[in-house]
C-alpha cells in the first residue's frame, strides 16, 4: 500500500483530503509545516508519495524541495506534488530546473477530486521508477 504524506498548515485542507485518500486504498500520514515534513521525509523508511503545500509556516514547499534536491537520498526515495492556491507565488524561473530535474508536478487549488487522485495515483506509479 502507497503511503501518502499531506503537509499542509490548513487543517480544513487536511480534513477534506485525508479521509479521501484513506477511502482510496492509500495509507496517509499528516505534516503541518515543511520542518516536520523534513523530519518524518528523513525518519521514514518508506517510500512516500509527498503532497507538499508551497505556503506554510516555518519552511514552505519550496523550502522542502531545496533539501530534498540537495540530498541525492531524499530525492530518490520519495516523490512530491506541489500544491498551492496562488501558483504566482512558484517562482518558476527560480525553481523550474529543480521541479523538473525531481518531476515534481503542480496541483493548483481548488481542484477536482479525481484530479487529485490521479496525480497521486501518477506519483505512486513512480516509486516504483525512482
């Protein structure tokens, strides 16, 4: 079973997307902030699939992202997706060759729920390839 690990300070996020995963088959775990993301990335010894918000308190996705490229580990155990309700804040001139170079897609909120389901469905398949 995939394990899923939601990092979001949003705790309405939180509670609408977790139950929807768990009643998909995957295993979810909860992050608040990128820092506890970091921990349980570093703690784990499962593959995960990461839904990483870009705004957050502490450290943001993008925050997260950067350790995890630096750290060749990290980036081959795990894959993300990126998720924000203000994409103009993904600075993508900055970020588009570590996004690219991790595969890390880019879910814009609100989104459909199936849209979602696909894209974590897309990342768990890529597991098995990371």
């Amino acid at each position: 079973m995939t394990h899923v690990l939601v990092v979001d300070d949003s705790p309405t996020f939180r509670r609408l997307v977790c139950p929807m995963l768990r009643e998909a088959g995957y295993s979810v775990s909860e992050a608040v902030n990128g820092e506890d993301a970091l921990v349980a990335l570093e703690a784990s010894q499962e593959r995960l699939v990461v839904l990483l918000d870009v705004v957050m308190p502490k450290l943001g996705g993008i925050g997260v992202l950067n350790t995890v490229d630096a750290s060749e580990e990290l980036a081959q155990r795990h894959v993300f997706i990126l998720v924000t309700s203000s994409p103009e804040v993904v600075p993508p001139h900055l970020t588009a060759d570590m996004l690219r170079r991790l595969r890390v897609p880019l879910l814009t909120k609100p989104f459909a729920n199936g849209q979602l389901l696909d894209m974590v469905e897309q990342a768990a398949g890529r597991l098995q390839t990371v």
